[in-house]
C-alpha cells in the first residue's frame, strides 16, 4: 500500500520536477531520476 502510494506521488511529481529542472539542466533532471530510483524499491 505504501510502495503504490510512493508510486503515485513519484508519478505525480516526476513532471513538475522535470519541468522546473529544465532552467537548471537535464543534468539535474537525470539527477533526480537516479536519486528516486536508488531510494524507491522498484523491484
């Protein structure tokens, strides 16, 4: 219940951070994904 919780912000988010990341760089963005996806357990 909690990982799809996760899930659901990450979803909800992952747009709006990346957007806003793109007046910083992709590099932030890249950042970012490799940030969640070593904290989130995908498997």
């Amino acid at each position: 219940m909690f990982w799809w919780y996760t899930k659901q912000i990450q979803s909800f988010l992952s747009p709006i951070v990346c957007s806003c990341a793109m007046a910083l760089g992709e590099s932030f963005c890249i950042y970012y994904f490799y940030i969640i996806s070593i904290r989130l357990p995908w498997r």
